[in-house]
C-alpha cells in the first residue's frame, strides 16, 4: 500500500471545535492558506462527515482521537471507527487510525479504504517524551509493516537531540519509499515543524489564524506559510 513521497510538504490546518459551524467557519477561513484541512470529529459535540464534505473545497482529513492518544473520544472503539470509515466512503482525501488502535479496527479501516482515493495515515504520539533511536526505530518498522498509505510519528521534544532523533527518521523512510510526517510538539519541538518539510515531510500540522490549535506548539498558519515561503519551500 505504501506510495511515493510528494515533493513538497503540505500544510495541514487541524479544525477542532465543537460545534459543526463553528468548524465549518474556521475551516473555510483557513482554506486559501492550507493544503489539507483537518476535521477533528472527536471535539465536535454531534460528530458528522458529509457537513465538510459538502461545504469544503480542500482536501479533507478525519481523525477521530481517541482519549488514550490526546483525543476527546470515549466511546466505543467500533462506533469511533464507524466515522473514520463513513468519512472515506463520503470522498475523505485521508483518514488517521492510531497505530497502538485495537488491529481489528485499523483493518476494518484500512479495508474500506482499498479501491478508493483515500488514503489512511497510520499515526503514534507520545505526549510526554521522544523514545530513543532504537525505540523510534521500532515503531517506524511496526508502521511500515501496519499497511498504511502514510505513517505519522510526533513526540514530545525536551532538548535538541529529540528533535534530531524524529527527523531522523525520514532518512529512513526516504530509503523505504514509504511516505511520513514527522517532528515534535512542545516549545523545543516548534522548530521540527518547519524543518520536516525541507526534509522530504509528507505533511506538517498549524493552527487555525487567531484559534487554539490540536497539539502543543502548533505555529497559526499564516505564520508556518510565511515562514516556508521565506525558506523556499512554498508554493
């Protein structure tokens, strides 16, 4: 299933609001800067797909955390997935499953998304540290081997030598021909956000302009499209 890495990083805004016009205004303000908007359905109140689908002109991305990985959800895992599968066959362009979710639900995931254009990234977070060499490593090859389209690897950087280690990581993945975003959340983690897109990144992750944003360290998108334009890695 794996593809080739694009040549130049997206821009993902993340949306997380909770109701679905609040979601809708964010995500069409965001529009002209981003490549890829994100539909948290986790944080909406009533989560539904086809509202997006219908009022949005970029491509779109459903995730639906769970709360054991930094989300809101807490339901059941079946119903959480639902979504997630009810998002590709509305026209999603990609869809996130965590890769520690239970395996049957990733592959009930990753079924319903062969034979379209969807594409599911298969995702880890640590939300307090980044693990060493050898353990980023493992859950690199553990991605890889999971069947996913993209692979996404975000830890929490406490000096520079964890930002180095996760960038790192697409030497790898260029070898591998395996598409992947990754860098690190956190203050000291700000600077991989930029830096992955000049390191072959399929896709970094801002704010919305003047809103909270999903993750620690999310730059507003005016700011990271600024910032990538100056270095010559915009449009």
């Amino acid at each position: 299933m794996n593809t080739t890495t694009s040549p130049r990083s997206r821009i993902c805004v993340s949306v997380a609001d909770r109701s679905i016009d609040a979601a809708l205004a964010t995500a069409r303000a965001a529009e002209a800067l981003a490549d890829v908007i994100e539909v948290r359905l986790d944080s909406l109140a009533e989560p539904a797909v086809r509202p997006f689908v219908e009022g949005l002109t970029k491509p779109l991305l459903f995730t639906n955390r769970a709360a054991w990985e930094g989300g809101t959800w807490q339901g059941e895992e079946s119903a959480r997935v639902d979504l997630l599968v009810e998002a590709v066959a509305a026209g999603a362009t990609y869809v996130d499953i965590e890769l520690r979710a239970e395996a049957e639900q990733r592959q009930r995931l990753l079924a319903a998304v062969q034979g379209t254009a969807c594409q599911c990234i298969v995702s880890w977070h640590d939300f307090k540290v980044t693990a060493s060499a050898q353990g980023l490593g493992k859950v690199f090859q553990e991605m890889y081997r999971s069947g996913a389209h993209i692979g996404k690897i975000v830890t929490t950087a406490r000096d520079f030598r964890d930002v180095l280690r996760v960038l790192n990581l697409q030497d790898e993945a260029a070898e591998m021909d395996f598409p992947l975003i990754a860098f690190c959340m956190g203050p000291v983690g700000v600077v991989s956000r930029v830096a992955t897109c000049a390191l072959g990144g399929y896709m970094t992750y801002a704010a919305p302009d003047g809103g909270g944003g999903t993750a620690p360290g999310q730059l507003p998108i005016t700011t990271l499209r600024t910032l990538l334009e100056e270095l010559g890695h915009g449009d």
